[in-house]
C-alpha cells in the first residue's frame, strides 16, 4: 500500500508531496489542479515493464496521433516542457521507498539487434499511433533505486514508429496497479475474461451482491456465444448481457474487477462518480471499502462531485474510517500542495459547510 509520495517535473507539478495515504484515498480539487496526472504519474510508476506507458496516458486524454521528436512524444511529462529537468517520483510502499528518475537523453542510441516486442499499439479507445515511421535514437532513460540498494536502469525509444524497452536490469517492484481513465471503460469481452477468473475461485456471487445496490442483478455468467461476454438474470424470460443494465452498472463492475486484478497493489479511478446516481453513492462507497478489504486493494480516486464526497463519508462512516483519507490538491503559483483530511476531519468541515471540493 502507498503510504506517501512525492512527484518532481512531472507535467502540472513542479513539486507535489502526499503524506499519510490509506486505503481509500478521494482526490479532488479544482479544474486543472493534476488530479487525473496524479494518477497518470503514479500509474506510470507501476507499469515498469511496458513499453507504451507513456503512450497509453496520451490516448486517455484523447490525442489520437504523436510526431515522433522529442518536443511531442517527451516534452509533454515534463514541467514546463523543460527536457533539461527530470522527473522524479518517490513512493513508499509497505514501509519501503523506491524511487524512479526520467530523464531524456538525446544521445542515446540502441545496440543493432532485433527487437520484437509484444507491447505494439494497438487500435481503440486509450491508444494511439504515431506519425513517424522513420528509427528514432532519442531515449528516456529510467533509473530505479529500490529497497536494499538495489538499483536498475531502463531505456525507453522508438524503432519503425513502435516504442521499445531496453533493461540494463529489471525493477523488482512487484506491486500491481490497474486504472481507469475517465474516457475508457473494458471491453464486454476483456470483462468476461476478468470475471471468469473470479468464477473459478467462487466469488462472483460476491460480485453479484455489491452490484445489486444498483440494480437486482443475480446469476453472473460468462457467455462464450458470439465472443466472451457477461451475462445476468434481471427478472425476464432469459438471461441478458450486463451491459443492457446500464452504464452505471457496466461502469461499476470494471471498478470491482479491475480491483480484483490488482490484489495487494492500487486501483487508480478517475472520476470516479461516472455513472453513479446520487440514491446509491453511499451504498456505493461502502460496496467499494468492502471491496478493497477483500482484495486487500488501495483505492485512489478523483471527484468533482461535492455530493459524491459528502456520501463516500456517510458510507464509510462507522465502518472503516480509520482506512479513509480524503486529499484536496491546491494551487499556489507553480507549486502544488495536497492537504490530506482523516474521516473526522472531513466530516467537522462538510458540517461547517466548508467548500473542500
């Protein structure tokens, strides 16, 4: 579990410090504060051994097409755009900091061997192509420093328009992380697969009973009749795919398997309020905090919602406050402060009718 961070150069942020995380973490603050490039800083961090980290962000946010010069494809992480400066992100993990340095190196040129890859772009919402195709030398190198000295390196650049990884010596970081940018949600198909698995360990009835809180949904199965797809009983004549429940029911159960999939590690979840009626937001919190004790899971999540956050504190109320953390990221010029709220905390202020948002 992340128990603090500190992002350097990273986009918005020049500096940004998070100390005392917990379990379920609410982010919010306003427009343009680094609320979804929090997430995209802290997933970057995890996804170690992929070669379109970087790429992956862009696509969430919409850019369809890269030029492959450093001004497009790198520029765009650092603050500023000042390639000059690099970008460092320190977490602290189970007690343990590692900390990741990004810089850019202009001079570095790839050893002339093939390089096959399975981290190709594909097509789809959240990727996106490059415009290039000429071979490229500049680099991102990554340097790790971990717990017990152990210190690794990375190169990360582009060969025919596709990006590539080379590891002087690999992370040993080994703590999952799944998120869910605002724009994307799973496939019908990437869900099935994700709920199969929970299928063989019996727990989809589990599943079953945190997704009634929105509708009365029972006999989760996975269909393999036309492509992998889940279907449920809603009261007809037949089973029916989830997906013609309604978004919000779609929406909520890719939190619960992307949770799943990410045991004893993070589920990063932007705007989390998507698709969630004002009637379940609390039955809703509390279905997610039973989630993460489940798969032992750290929720970190952004709102805009000032009546999403009044109810994620009634719905965590008397059960799990100790593990609830509520984040307001500020803006004061170039700096970035976060100021961090316990459960109580938060309550004294939406009671003094404090704007917290």
């Amino acid at each position: 579990m992340i128990q603090d961070a500190e992002i350097l150069n990273f986009k918005c942020f020049k500096s940004l410090y998070l100390p005392e995380l917990s379990r379920i973490n609410i982010v919010s603050g306003k427009n343009n504060v680094g609320k979804t490039t929090l997430l995209e800083a802290l997933f970057i961090f995890h996804d170690q051994t992929k070669s379109d980290r970087f790429l992956k962000t862009l696509g969430w946010r919409g850019i369809p097409t890269v030029a492959l010069d450093p001004g497009s494809v790198w520029a765009p992480f650092f603050h500023d755009l000042d390639l000059e400066r690099p970008i460092e992100i320190r977490l602290k993990i189970d007690g343990e900091t590692t900390k990741a340095v990004y810089k850019f190196d202009p001079k570095y040129s790839p050893a002339p061997k093939p390089h096959p890859t399975n981290d190709a772009i594909g097509e789809g919402p959240g990727h996106i192509s490059t415009s290039d195709e000429a071979t490229v030398s500049h680099s991102l190198d990554i340097s790790y420093s971990e717990p017990g000295g152990h210190k690794s390196r990375e190169h990360l650049y582009f060969v025919n328009g596709k990006p590539h990884l080379d590891s002087e010596q690999e992370p040993k970081l080994k703590h999952p992380a799944q998120i869910l940018p605002a724009r994307r949600r799973e496939t019908p198909g990437a869900q099935a697969n994700l709920l199969s698995r929970l299928v063989e360990e019996k727990k989809e009835g589990m599943i079953e009973e945190w997704l009634r809180i929105m509708a009365p949904v029972s006999d989760l199965q996975v269909s393999y009749a036309g492509g992998p797809n889940i279907i449920c009983d809603v009261g007809l004549s037949r089973l029916v795919p989830l997906a013609l429940v309604g978004d919000g029911m779609t929406g909520f159960l890719s939190i619960l398997l992307a949770m799943a999939n990410a045991r004893g590690g993070v589920l990063l979840i932007d705007e989390v309020e998507n698709g969630i009626h004002y009637s379940v937001q609390q039955a809703f919190w509390k279905a997610l905090a039973e989630a993460a004790r489940e798969f032992d899971c750290q929720v970190i999540a952004t709102t805009h919602s000032y009546e999403f956050l009044r109810n994620a504190y009634r719905g965590i109320q008397g059960l799990f406050e100790p593990e609830f953390r509520y984040v307001r990221l500020e803006k004061n010029g170039s700096e970035t402060k976060a100021k961090t709220f316990t459960h109580q905390m938060l309550g004294e202020a939406l009671d003094a009718g404090w704007e917290v948002r």
